[in-house]
C-alpha cells in the first residue's frame, strides 16, 4: 500500500454548500434521521438548481479521507470537441455540396438527428474513507461524440478523403 | 468473444450512419460531389480528422476501463 499523505490545510469552501452546521456535528449517519445528508440543499429554489447545472456539470466532495484516487472526465474539454467535430461535419458537407442552402439545410437536419439531449450533473461524497477509486465519466456526451465522429468518417470516405 | 461483439457492434454502427445519412440525402434530393482540393487542403483535413480521433479517444478511455 502506498504511503498515506494528510492534508493539514484550511477547510475547503464548497460551492453551493453550507459547510457550517457539518463542522459543528461532523460526519454523516445514514441511521440518524435527524442528522441532514452533506448534499442535500433544500433552502435552494429551482433557478439556484439550474444555475449550479450551468456553471458546474461536477462536484466531487472528499473529506477526512486518504488515499482517494479520481480519474474524471474534463466536460468542458468534452463539450469543445463535440463542438468541434459538429463545425467538421458542416465543413465537409459544405465544400461537396454545390448548393450553400441546402448543404446547410443538411447539416441542421443532420445534427439535430445526432443532438445530445443533455449533460449530466454528477455529485460524489466521499468522507472518512481510505483507498477510494472513482471513475466518472459523463457517458451520453461521450458517446454523442463518438457518433459524431463515426459520421465524419463515413462523410469523408464518402468524398474520398479517407 | 468480446472482440467479435465490439466489431459486430462497430459494423452495426457503420451500417446505419450510412443509412441514415443516405436516406438523408435522398430527402433533400442532392447527392455528395467529391471536391476540389488541393493536396495541401487535403491533407490539412486529414489530420484534423486525426487529431479529433486522438481527442475522442482520450475521453472515452475512462469509460472503456
């Protein structure tokens, strides 16, 4: 087992969460009715909610914890290459396709048949734990853009670039 | 066995993109017309298609784990 290492640091501010009453009791008990779950927010309205989904798609919490490893998805990262690969699509349907209305007619109908119908919001909680792994992974974007890419492929070897 | 699933799969794939983009196509009543590029120009989107594999493939090797 590799060596543990602690950090003695501030307590951290989390966005979006009161950290307050938690400090005061300490942990969570899930067999303890009175005690609230670290991630439940009830003061918070709807439009708080949505807000929080626009500026952030993650949140990942560790607290009092050693040994945690986390491998996650960059979502922003991900979002620029759906981007990107919706702006090639456009372009090869763009320079093989004589007529500009209808090559953008096509792409419109094209994309919209491929959209993505939304992003996740991922929260994770870790507290008092050693050797803890998390993968995430926001799975409908990315397979959104496999198909894209699987659709720029089949454009291009049409054309006879690939 | 896990590999003929996923070529399975990765033909299914095929299969249908080029179906829906034919029946696309038809739709619109137009036809792709291979175009007129330079070598250059060529290349240049050859390896855009490549960097774009590179990057598609970075994000989805967290869910193939």
């Amino acid at each position: 087992m590799k060596e543990s290492r602690v950090w003695a640091g501030e307590a951290p501010e989390v966005q979006g969460m009161d950290l307050t009453e938690r400090r005061c009791n300490r942990s969570w008990n899930a067999l303890d009715a009175s005690s609230s779950h670290p991630l439940s927010n009830e003061a918070q309205d709807l439009t708080g909610t949505i807000e929080t989904i626009q500026q952030s798609f993650e949140q990942i919490i560790v607290i009092d914890s050693a040994d945690v490893e986390i491998v996650t998805t960059d979502t922003q990262a991900a979002l620029s290459v759906q981007v990107a690969l919706q702006a090639a699509i456009a372009l090869v349907i763009s320079i093989s396709i004589a007529d500009s209305d209808r090559a953008e007619r096509i792409t419109q109908d094209l994309l919209g048949r491929l959209r993505s119908s939304q992003v996740n919001r991922q929260q994770t909680y870790v507290e008092n734990s050693r050797g803890v792994r998390i993968t995430t992974t926001d799975t409908d974007l990315v397979v959104n853009i496999q198909l894209l890419l699987q659709v720029l492929v089949a454009l291009l070897v049409r054309i006879g670039i690939l | 066995m896990a590999g003929n699933f996923k070529k399975q799969q990765d033909s299914l794939a095929r299969t249908s993109m080029d179906l829906l983009i034919n029946e696309l196509f038809k739709k619109h009543g137009v036809k792709m017309s291979k175009p007129k590029l330079s070598a250059r120009e060529k290349r240049e989107l050859q390896n855009l298609v490549k960097d774009l594999k590179k990057n598609v493939e970075n994000l989805t090797k967290n869910i193939e784990k």
